[in-house]
C-alpha cells in the first residue's frame, strides 16, 4: 500500500519556480498554510497562485513569491481585531497591486469555479453567461467570448481552463494512501483544486488509519480520493492563522499580526517569527 | 425615537423586501438589512448566502457569509460550487442584494479598482461573487452610502452589470431605475435630508423625480428589532 506522507520540505521540492500553483481554502479558512511557510522559506519564486484569495496570497505576494495572481477576491473575509470595520480589504496583495510588484488576472468567483471546472474535465472551457458587460472582459486578456453552435447562437463568455501544475489543500483527517475528509461546513473548492491540477498535495491535521476517516464523518465527506494525491503532509495547526472548523478557529492573535504586517518590514519580521514559532 | 442616517437607511432597504421572496445576501449592510425584514415583515423571507446556506436564520447577526450561525439555522447546506453552478447562474433567485465601494447613474458597480487597472491607486477586493448576482437574480437592490467617493461615473472599472438593478438605498434617500430607463433618478429622501445634500453627494448630474417622496421613518418596532440584531462574535473585539 503506498505511503504517500512527506514534510513540507519535500512537497515544496517537487515544485518549481515559475509553476501555477492552486491553493485550496476560501479567504482565512481552510488554507494550507503550513505549506505555504515552506514555500515561503524557499527559495521558490515566479509562482502564478491560483486561488479564493485570504492569508496565503497577501503573504506570499510580501514574500516576493508571486508573479501573477489569479483570483476572484483577495479578502480576510470575517472582521477581525484588526479590521473592526471592514471584512474586505486586504493590506499585502493591495500593497502588491498597487505598486506593480505583481500581474493579475481578475475573474469573478463563479468563473474561477468554472475554470476549474474545464481543467479538471481537460476542456479548454467552459460556456457562461457570467461576466457579460464587465470590465472583467476589457482587463483580463484570457477571457473571449464565444457563439454558441446551436439555433439560439448566444453569446457567452469562454471561461478559459485554470490549468494548474499543482495544488496545495488542507484537509481535517487524511490517510497515509492521500484519501481525506473536510469536518466543517464546506468543502469549498478543495477537490476541484486537485482534479485541476498535474500533482496535488493534501496537508492535514491528523493522519489516521484508512479505517478511521469515516469516524467522524459521514461518507460524503470523503471528499479527496488518493488517484488525485502525490503527498500527505500531518502538519496539525497547520491551516493557522485561517481556521479549520471543528478543529480549531482563526487564530486571532496570528491573524491581527498578518494584517499589521503589510504597513512595516517590522511588522513583517514579527509576524514571520510568531508565526514560526506556532 | 432618536435614530442614526445609517438605521434609516437599513430600515429602507428591509421594507423592500417582501415575505416569501428569495434573497441572495450579501455580508455587511445587505445581511443587517434581509435580517431586519425576516424579523419584522417578512418572516418567511428565505435568505441565500454564498456559503451554500439556503433559507438561514440566524440568532445574531453573521460575520462572514461562512459564519457557522448561518449553516447551523439553515433549511439546506449546499456547497459554494453549487450555490454558484446550480442555484444562482441557474436563475432561482429573486433579489440579490449588494453592496458597492462605487456605482455610476446606470446602477454597474466597482469593486476593483480606483484609477488606471493597470496602475490602481486604489486596489478595491475584486469582483468576488458580484457579477453574477447581479445578472443572475431577476432584481438587484444596492444599499451604499452617498458621497461623491461612491457616486462616480464614469467608473474605473465596471465590475458588475447595472441592468438588473431596481433599487439603491442610501443614508440620504432612494433610487429607482424604472424599466426601459437607463438612469436611476432620486425617488425618495429619508427624513433631514434634502436635495441639495443628495445632489453634492452625487458625482454626476442627479436626476431627481417630479414626485419626490419621503420616507417613512423608523417606527419603533423596526428600531427595537435592528438593534436587538448583534453580531454575533462581538466579544472576539
């Protein structure tokens, strides 16, 4: 039976620089972040993320690790000690954006999905309605429109495939042969993700028996089939500072220093180092 | 009853939802707003949240449209894939409610950018799930504060499509785009509020309605309900 667990270090050395990579998750939750520490402390770079936008792309993009990002939103999502007010704004990849540092390509959430979507089903698009009249079509070079072959002859948008080298998810439990469950309330877009993608490396709080994943959850939660994993990491904590639902919630403290850490390399350096320590 | 621009401006935007409807809601003043209607007029308002929870009913004000209070009340949990494939580009919402860091007279709203795309002075979240809201419910309600920061036209970048657009509430009144107009034109202004103040808050040439209405101020049910409504992790601040 084939045992798939690797450390970080050893998924961040199967990829390469100048890779697109998909990080799974959705704004601070879920995210396989202590994957994303090892890229960071490599010395990966050029990286085309793709991504439902939260901690790991703003800290990535500071880190200098981001070529292009591809991404319907970039957002903390939920209100927090350092963002009283304002569930949306993002200080890292704004900064990133603003100063030219990165390229982007912009789409809307349900175009993100459906370019998944087309990769995992190896076609190189998929038909939709979403996106007409935005200027999404005007800024982003990727995406045409297209005629439909049959007597209504609609316009639509092709949403072209987000074909991705590798993918970066975090799951609650996971074998040691790379099957995995999702114990929260949603499986977002995890396993999109990896059917997307050439390689797919599944980090999680606990390894355990192959007989135990359906323990704690019903089947449908077995959401990641080991044919679409290369490596199982056991990193437990390793989605903070996002959250992981039942395990644990966003990490506040953590959290609060990831944001303040756009405004200073000082505040990026104490961040870096309570976030190493975690 | 003493109340702020900003509950009268809630208070308008809950009257426009009716009982039964289905509603698409975003976090923020479009959450606080659908769940002020489901607690006074509309109680069987089913509200939708991009997180896969159909018809939610939440106890204290959610955070984050992943907030578990949502999934916890809710009559159905489906996942974000499939609220957006099977749900809303499918068309089976009627109101999608919005808010807009900017909107221009035809009601298209900006959440990209300020300034050149290419070179943003203001790097805005991005469209997130917004451009199919608002073509894919059968009418779009916009609840945004005026000032000419967020009145703005022409816009840097139109992210989502006005057509669908019916109604904008902000802290100073309402505006309407009747069907086959191409402009929303100022209806209604809450009470303290005047013309003048509308007009220095628009960034374009507002047009105002010959039957000007007012609004209604708050009653004191619609006040009590509003703020009984707590998010509902207050004490994480």
């Amino acid at each position: 039976m084939a045992d798939k667990r690797m450390t970080p270090q050893e998924v961040v050395g199967r990829l390469e620089s100048g890779m697109t990579i998909g990080i799974g998750g959705w704004g601070s939750r879920r995210k396989p972040m202590a994957l994303v520490k090892a890229i960071v402390q490599s010395d990966l770079r050029d990286l085309t993320v793709v991504t439902f936008g939260g901690p790991d792309l703003g800290i990535l993009c500071t880190a200098g690790k981001v070529k292009r990002a591809v991404y319907a939103f970039v957002a903390p999502d939920v209100a927090g000690a350092t963002n009283k007010n304002s569930p949306v704004l993002e200080g890292h990849f704004r900064k990133a954006r603003q100063s030219g540092a990165i390229e982007d390509e912009p789409y809307d959430e349900g175009m993100v999905l459906l370019g998944l979507q087309a990769a995992a089903w190896r076609v190189p698009f998929l038909p939709t309605r979403v996106g007409l009249g935005s200027d999404l079509l005007r800024d982003n070079p990727r995406l045409k429109t297209v005629t439909s072959p049959f007597d209504d002859g609609e316009e639509l948008i092709a949403m072209p495939a987000l074909e991705l080298d590798a993918a970066l998810v975090h799951m609650n439990r996971a074998d040691e042969r790379g099957n995995a469950v999702y114990l929260g309330p949603d499986p977002y877009f995890d396993d999109l993700m990896l059917a997307a993608a050439k390689v797919g490396f599944v980090s999680t709080e606990r390894i355990v028996d192959t007989a135990e994943l359906l323990k704690e959850a019903p089947p449908q939660a077995l959401r990641i089939n080991r044919a679409f994993v290369t490596g199982v990491v056991e990193t437990p904590g390793g989605a903070a500072p996002t959250s992981c639902e039942p395990d644990y919630e966003r990490d506040e403290d953590l959290h609060a220093k990831y944001m303040a850490a756009a405004k200073s390399d000082e505040a990026w350096d104490e961040f870096l180092a309570a976030w190493e320590a975690k | 009853m003493t109340y702020s621009t900003d509950e009268m401006m809630t208070v308008a935007a809950a009257r426009h939802l009716a009982n039964g409807e289905v509603c698409f809601v975003g976090i923020g003043l479009p959450s606080r707003a659908a769940n002020l209607a489901r607690r006074t007029h509309a109680p069987g308002l089913v509200l939708v949240y991009e997180s896969g929870t159909i018809g939610a009913k939440p106890r204290s004000l959610p955070l984050s449209i992943g907030d578990g209070e949502l999934a916890e009340t809710a009559d159905a949990v489906v996942s974000v894939p499939e609220i957006f494939n099977y749900w809303l580009q499918a068309g089976r919402m009627d109101v999608g409610f919005l808010g807009a860091a900017q909107i221009d007279r035809r009601g298209d709203i900006n959440t990209t950018v300020v300034g050149p795309y290419a070179k943003p002075t203001v790097r805005l979240p991005g469209a997130g799930g917004a451009p199919e809201i608002a073509t894919s419910c059968r009418r779009v309600i916009v609840i945004v504060r005026q000032s000419p920061r967020t009145f703005v036209d022409p816009l840097a970048f139109r992210t989502s499509v006005g057509d669908r657009v019916s109604t904008v509430i902000t802290d100073l009144g309402e505006l309407r785009r009747e069907p086959g107009s191409e402009e929303l034109v100022l209806t209604c202004l809450h009470p303290g509020a005047t013309v003048e103040m509308a007009r220095a808050a628009t960034g374009w040439t507002l047009l105002v309605a010959d039957d000007l209405g007012e609004t209604p101020p708050p009653t004191a049910v619609e006040l009590e309900a509003l703020r009984s409504l707590r998010p509902a992790a207050m004490a994480l601040h």
